[in-house]
C-alpha cells in the first residue's frame, strides 16, 4: 500500500483559516427534501448534544456561529422527515473558516472541505472510500457457498482490504499527531495499533490533552499493555467465579502449565462465534494436562454471564469482576477489544498475545514441546 505523504499547507491559507470572524458550514444531502433537519453535534460523555440546527431549503443548508478559539470535533447528522428516508451524518472539525459539506450515505462519499483540518482530513477519507468500494463490490459478487475455495478466498480479500482502510488511518497518525486530525484518529484507532506506535504517538502528542478522557484511557491502556507484553511475567489479578468464590490467574499460571487467558462476554458476537474452536482448542491440549483456559469475562450481568457458559459449552475455568469495560482483568492487560488473548508459558511469562485459530494452534503447540 502506498504510504500517505501530506505536504504542509500555504501560510496563506492558514493565516486566512485563523483570521476568520467564525465559521460558515455550508452543504447538501443526496436525495433530501425541504424542510429536514440538519444538526450540528458533538459527542460528550457517549452521548450526542446539539449544538446547532437548521432545515433544508432548495437542496442545502447552512450553520454560521462565532469565532471559535480552538478546533472541535464535531459531527453533522441529516434527520429526514419522512420514515422511508435514511439519517446520515458525517464527522468533521469545526474550525474558524468556509467549510463545505456534501453527505451521500447511500454511497459512502461524503465529504468536508475547505478548511486547513478538513482539508487533511478529507484525504484521508478519500483513500478510505476508494477501498470501502471495493469492498462493496466485492461483496456484491456472487460467489457459490458450495464452493469452499471460492469463499475463502473472498474472505481473505474482504479481510486485506478491511486491513489496509484501517493501515491509511494508523498511518496518517505520525504525520499529523501534531493537529487535531492526527489526535482524532488516535482516538479513533487506537485498538488496532501496536505499543510501539501507541507509545510513539503518545510521546508526540502536543499540549492541551492531559485531561482528555479518551487520552487519558489510551495511556493507561498503553501503560498496561507495556507491563504485559511478550518477555514479561504475567501480572496477578483476583476476581470471582459463577459460584462467587475468589479465584487468582495464579492459581493457574506459573505452575507448570501453559494457560491461555481468554477475554471475552457473553454479549460479543466475534467472541460467541469463536466460542466453537476454542472448544475444540480445549478437548485437544487438555488432554496432556499441560494446558489450561482461563476465562475472563467482561460481561456486566452475572446472569448473562453465566448463561454464556451454559449455551456456548465453556467447561474451562472462569472469572470475573462483572464490571463490564472496567473489568479490572482487562485493565491491568490494557485489552481495549474482545476477543482478546493472552498465552503464558509454563514459566509464567507472556508468550504471546491476541493470537486466534491456526496461529494460536501453532504456539501452543511450540511451547508444549
């Protein structure tokens, strides 16, 4: 994949962005009527507050404020009148300036421009698009579910192409950590990136995000990952089984036994489906009695929970503290997606981590030698 190259923008333009009396976002949406809503929104706290509304007329729409003394995230959500009409939306920064907005949600090529962080922003996105259309038109191809070569190889292509649309946002993050685009893809897509890059970015990031709630949980997560990587002895930690009785991830690992820690809940669709070759996984090498499962669930209902183990045929060890994404178990590992794993050698040391199917199968197997 080519990598991504952006070239510092004119003064000019810039001195013009700053100079701004305020902001005029002017657009259109594909296939609206007159008199729909058109918000202007930002997210605090999970939840969406408006900011600022208006209705289409004659096909677009505008929103003007007042200066703004630093840039926001924020997003522009299309609500039609009529119920047979789809909402859309669009994630853009608000910033001092004329910014143009085109949202068509039915083709996945909307758009923000004009403005210094829009601009960047946007060529980022475009890259994006041009591999969601490929994918949608790989989807679109017919492909014969007998056909178990065939389907495969569809998958692997979905799978690449899902890989390299997320690779041009990880690695547009280093060259634009230093403006609001670069710290809002952080945010975005820290989960899929590496310590390494995580740390890097971190060290990087400019003044002004100490007290961002979402930083300030990417440096913890970073922080736990670092202190559980590969090479290091697993960490302790104390949490409840379905009986209620306390139970230690010692009283597993560093005895002798390789032991897989699996996070995961019950309300996790990938976790359920791979629920089903980690029951194969466990009827293979428990055999030896040189291995053992250890799961750890982030479920926040202990009925649910409980269930989850009844339907999916877990008979391994279990745990948790029912805290939901505050599982105490997922915090001190920094585990910020599900299913997630961690492999720990008969030494107590982390062998591994994240691995799923065959090279999880293959590093079990090496470290059983």
């Amino acid at each position: 994949m080519k990598r991504l190259f952006y070239l510092l923008l004119p003064a000019a333009a810039v001195l013009m962005a700053c100079g701004n009396s305020g902001y005029t976002v002017t657009g259109t949406v594909a296939g609206a009527a007159d008199g729909d809503m058109v918000y202007l929104a930002k997210q605090e706290n999970r939840q969406i507050v408006h900011l600022d509304s208006t209705t289409i007329k004659g096909g677009a729409f505008t929103l003007k404020g007042g200066e703004q003394a630093e840039v926001q995230e924020c997003l522009i959500l299309y609500q039609p009148a009529s119920e047979e009409a789809r909402p859309a939306g669009l994630d853009f920064f608000l910033e001092n300036g004329q910014i143009q907005v085109a949202i068509d949600g039915e083709n996945g090529v909307s758009s923000a421009t004009g403005t210094p962080n829009n601009d960047i922003y946007q060529a980022i996105r475009g890259q994006q698009a041009e591999l969601m259309a490929q994918m949608k038109a790989l989807d679109e191809e017919e492909t014969d579910p007998e056909d178990v070569e065939a389907v495969n190889a569809k998958t692997q292509a979905m799978d690449a192409l899902e890989e390299e649309m997320a690779n041009v946002a990880i690695e547009a993050i280093p060259e634009n950590i230093g403006n609001p685009v670069g710290v809002h893809l952080l945010k975005q897509n820290y989960y899929m990136m590496s310590v390494d890059q995580l740390d890097e970015a971190l060290q990087q990031l400019p003044e002004g995000y100490e007290d961002d709630p979402v930083i300030a949980r990417i440096t913890e997560s970073t922080a736990s990952q670092k202190a559980t990587a590969v090479g290091q002895p697993f960490t302790d930690f104390e949490m409840n089984d379905p009986e209620g009785n306390p139970v230690k991830l010692s009283d597993y690992a560093g005895k002798g036994k390789v032991v897989l820690v699996d996070f995961w809940a019950s309300w996790c669709p990938p976790c359920r489906a791979e629920m089903p070759s980690m029951v194969e996984l466990y009827a293979k090498y428990k055999k030896g009695k040189k291995f053992e499962i250890v799961g750890v669930s982030l479920d926040r209902d202990a009925d649910s929970w409980k269930n989850g183990i009844e339907t999916l045929n877990i008979t391994w060890p279990q745990m948790s503290d029912v805290q939901f994404w505050n599982c105490e178990g997922a915090k001190l590992y920094g585990v910020s997606s599900i299913p997630h794993t961690v492999l720990i050698d008969k030494d107590g040391v982390i062998a591994a981590r994240n691995l799923h199917g065959e090279e999880l199968q293959a590093k079990i197997d090496e470290l059983l030698k």
